[in-house]
C-alpha cells in the first residue's frame, strides 16, 4: 500500500466516525483492532480489542459522551499514521465541556486499520467526567 492510500484509509476512519457510520467504521477495522485509549476517571478509557471491543467502544461514547473531533495533520511512515488534531464536546452526564488536543498513533496493515493509540488530555477529559457535589452542572 502506498503512503497516500494509507493516510486516506485513516482520512476514510476519521470521516466515518464524524458522520456516526459504524458498518464504514467496522469495514475500516481489522478483525483484531487493538485501540487504547489512556487515562482513568472518564468514560471511554480502557483498551478494546476486536470488532466487538470497537462495538462496545462505540456504544459507550454514544451514551456517555458528544464530541466533534477535527483531524488536522496527517503524517506517514510505511504502516504507521500519526493523526494530529483536536476535540470539543460534553460529558453528558456531568453536562460539563472540554477541549483537548489529541494525538493518534495508527497502524494500518493491507488496507485496515490494526492498531490505535490515543495520546488525548486525559485530564481535561476527567475534569469534565467528575460530578461535582452537588451533582451534575
């Protein structure tokens, strides 16, 4: 696979998870997807593995989370991608926002994506996840 036709596969992921398209999403994925995402204290941290890991991955965010993701930079060595961009959204049960800035680290093999890596401001993300004492803002 050529470097254009990898960063396009990642430019292809990233399009599916804006318009909320999990069958582009799953077709993208290799049967053995590992995505991790780092941190603690905030709702979609954990490491999910496989088609049904990204599944449950998806329908965690869809209740917990709203977020718009903007990709920006996209640079490529062989199988790897690394994506730079950012985030805005709001924890829905706490109704609290956050911005973050992000970095992915992918690794697409013929043609699917087979590894993800987060580096995501995991503390904005948990402020944003806290309940305050009085209960959600």
């Amino acid at each position: 696979m050529t470097i254009e036709k990898t960063i396009q596969t990642v430019k292809d992921f990233f399009a599916a998870i804006g318009r909320g398209d999990r069958k582009a999403l799953l077709a993208l994925v290799a049967e053995d997807i590992e995505w991790i995402i780092p941190g603690e204290d905030w709702p979609l941290a954990g490491t999910y593995r496989g088609h049904a890991g990204l599944a449950n991955l998806l329908e965690t965010a869809s209740k917990s989370i709203e977020t718009s993701t903007e990709p920006r930079e996209f640079i490529a060595l062989g199988d790897r991608v690394v994506v730079v961009g950012s985030a805005r959204g709001r924890i829905k049960a706490t109704k609290k926002t956050f911005e973050d800035n992000w970095i992915f680290a992918i690794t697409v093999r013929d043609g699917r994506l087979t590894n993800i890596r987060e580096y995501v401001d995991t503390q904005a993300l948990a402020r944003a996840s806290q309940m305050d004492a009085s209960g959600p803002a």
